[in-house]
C-alpha cells in the first residue's frame, strides 16, 4: 500500500479516535434495567430516627467518601421553646461516631438526616458549563467525574449543601443515591442499614412501592420547597424549625 | 452625500488580472473548508460518543456509575445462609434490624465465605450507639446510660443481640426485670 506522509498525517486524527474508544471500553451495564421504568426517591421518617450514624459509616464504606466529608450526614436540632427561627443545630463528625449526650434543657430535640435531594429542577445541573452533572432518565442526579473541571459552580447552586470538592480528584463528589445498587436491585447503603427503618429508598413510579400509601396518609414534607427544586427527599413529622 | 474625492486612476487590468482576483476567492474558500474539515475532525475527536445520547451529557457515564462495586451484600442475602439467626432474630424486637447495621459491610463475606470472615464485635460500642440515652432521640426508643445500666460489662454479658430480651428464669435470679 502507498501511504505517504500526507496520507498517514489524515488517517492519524481518525486513528486517535478509534484507539480511544478501544482503551476504553463499555462498563458493565445491569441487565434487566429499563431507565424509564424508575423514578427514585427516598423517605425519610424523622420520630423514627435515633442519630446512630449508621447511614454516614456506611455511606463512607460503600462509596468511598474521604474523611471529613460527607455525602449524609445527621444533624441534631434543638429548638428551645417558641424560637422556632433560630434553631441549635450541631452535627459532629456529620454524626458519623453518634451524637454525644445532650442536656435537657426545654424545647424539642431531634435528629434530621440530610442528603442530596436529587431534584427533578435541580440548581447544580443547570449551572454546569460542561454538562458533568445531569439528572438520569430515573431521577438521579449524578456526576460525570471524568468531566468535570473542578469549577465548583455546582458545589454553590446547591441550596442543601449536598456536594463538596473531593480533594484527592478535584472534581465534584455528591450522594449518587447508590445508583450502583439501586439499579441491582438493593437498596441503598444508607437504606440497608438504617436500624429503625427511618429511611426509605422509594420509587415513584413503581404502583406497588408502599411510598404512594405513606404519602396519601401522612404529613410529608421536602426541604426548601420555597425553591421550586422538585426535592424527592421527603420527610415526614419535620419540624418547621428544619432548614 | 456623493464622495467627492479625487477620480480614482484604475490601472490598465488585462485578462491575467480578472483571473487572479478569482484565484483570491478559491484560496479562502480553501482555507476555511480545511478549517471546516480540522473543526469537524477535532469535535470528533473530543466529544464523547454518548455525549446527548440522553440530554447535555456523557451518556456512558450512567453505566459508569452503575459500575462501582458494592460493599454491603444487603439482609436478603445474608439471610440465605444464616437462618438460624433468622429464627432467633424473628423472637425478640431486633427483628427489623439489618445484619450490616451491626455486623458492617461483608458483601466479600457473601461472595466467599470460606476465605473471609466476618471481624468480631465489640457491643460496648455498637450497643451504646443506639441505645445510649439522648433527649434528641425518640421517647418510645429504648435507652439507657450504659454507665448506670452496667457499669461497664460488656451488653453480651446478660443480653443476646439478637434476641435482646434477657430469658424470664435468668432476669429471676439477677432480681432485675428488662
């Protein structure tokens, strides 16, 4: 075959792409899973809650979260009397090792799990200039590690503060709601170890989930649903003190 | 408002002329159909295949995601093997709670359990983290201050995780009712 200079100079750029795709290769994907078919949420009960933390170690143990940061985390909330505004919030560790004794002292206490609220109008999709973050097919709001530059857009936009930098890679890092195991069919982490049942992995769009009845029949909450986020975190029996 | 400069002096153009000025034209419409092929090839290049296969982004990386391993094999899975423990568990209020609340991630127990095996438990800390009194921790939840409660002996001393409940014959003979 002739191949002259000029020739191999054109066929390089096309060869380059080709090798790419050949490196990379197609990651396993979990068959039986129809991405329309899900519409993923979770519940979560606070007076079922007990501040154990066994949603922060597990959540660090199953997805690798750097210590220090937090993909969950629990929060303890005193509300003294009627200053239902100004609310003593404390979160230890994200309430990773529990919650050291507290005195009583009037007022309600109580536990708060948070974590991202995968959003169906999400703020930290919508500011990301290269399209790292997105929200899938089945309502989980995910980011592209390999995209994304770092920028921290994201890591602002949230009004929940779901995400954070992860030092090692430098690029976002935020509750992927376990996608690699909810797409298996398990539960989340969190879910599966929760001792009292106080949080729920749901799916709207499954008729059978027990989440359509407990929503019919309960008083249910999101976080912040002054910003018009389409939160899928609900909460029930949360206190108005709750931010 | 006509221009009222001086007349411009056009040079005597033969036919060698009129043919450069389209040679002009050929040239950039080169020059910007190479840039056109380099963008086109570059793009190529640089996006992703799966880039808008479902919005603004890599569609690959949802597979990606769903790729990470997994390390708490989930209840149902240790409940296959385990059956005695699901029987003792089905006698006493822990009924509910998963095997990897206490016991920690063993997804690689699951996959191999002759080669790995479960870490032994230390129930003065995994009791305590539930059961430790807190104000902020639900009324109807069971609570003690371990250090009045036992003064220091291991919970597994009288109670069974379990099966919490301490036997009716031996709470007689400590004179202590729970």
């Amino acid at each position: 075959m002739d191949l002259s200079r000029r020739r191999l100079l054109m066929l390089l750029p096309a060869a380059a792409v080709a090798w790419k795709y050949v490196e990379a290769g197609t990651p396993e994907s979990s068959p039986n899973y129809k991405l329309t078919d899900h519409w993923w949420a979770m519940l979560i009960d606070i007076p079922k809650c007990i501040g154990c933390g066994s949603c922060v170690r597990a959540c660090a143990n199953e997805n690798d979260v750097p210590e220090g940061y937090f993909r969950t985390w629990v929060e303890r909330y005193h509300v003294s009397d009627w200053k239902i505004e100004r609310p003593e919030v404390e979160s230890p560790n994200g309430g990773k090792q529990g919650f050291p004794p507290n005195e009583e002292s009037g007022g309600k206490n109580f536990f708060v799990p948070k974590l991202c609220n995968h959003c169906s109008d999400s703020p930290c999709t919508q500011v990301c200039p290269v399209g790292a973050t997105f929200s899938t097919p089945d309502g989980v709001v995910l980011v592209d590690k390999t995209y994304c530059l770092g920028c921290r857009y994201c890591v602002q936009a949230c009004p929940y503060g779901c995400r954070f930098i992860n030092p090692k890679t430098n690029t976002a890092e935020k509750c992927t709601l376990c996608y690699h195991r909810i797409t298996k069919g398990l539960t989340t982490a969190c879910c599966e170890v929760c001792p009292t049942g106080a949080r729920q992995l749901a799916d709207l769009k499954n008729p059978n989930d027990p989440i359509h009845e407990f929503l019919r029949t309960h008083t249910v909450q999101v976080l912040k649903p002054h910003m018009a986020t389409g939160a899928k975190v609900f909460y029930n029996g949360m206190d108005g003190s709750v931010r | 408002m006509r221009f009222s400069g001086p007349a411009i002096q056009t040079p005597a153009h033969g036919k060698n002329h009129v043919f450069k000025d389209i040679e002009h034209l050929i040239r950039l419409a080169a020059v910007m159909a190479i840039g056109l092929i380099a963008f086109i090839v570059l793009r190529a290049a640089v996006v992703p295949r799966s880039f808008g296969q479902y919005g603004h982004y890599r569609g690959a990386a949802i597979a990606e995601a769903a790729a990470h391993p997994i390390s708490y094999a989930g209840h149902t899975v240790c409940e296959g093997c385990h059956t005695d423990v699901v029987e003792q568990k089905k006698l006493g209020k822990h009924v509910g709670v998963p095997c990897e609340a206490c016991h920690g991630p063993l997804a690689k127990h699951a996959d191999d359990p002759a080669s790995v095996t479960p870490p032994k438990l230390d129930t003065a800390v995994l009791c305590a983290r539930c059961h430790e009194a807190n104000s902020a921790k639900p009324k109807w939840f069971p609570q003690v201050v371990t250090a009045d409660h036992s003064g220091g002996v291991a919970c597994d001393t009288c109670h069974q995780p379990h099966k919490p409940r301490i036997e009716d014959e031996k709470t007689a003979a400590s004179g202590r009712k729970n």
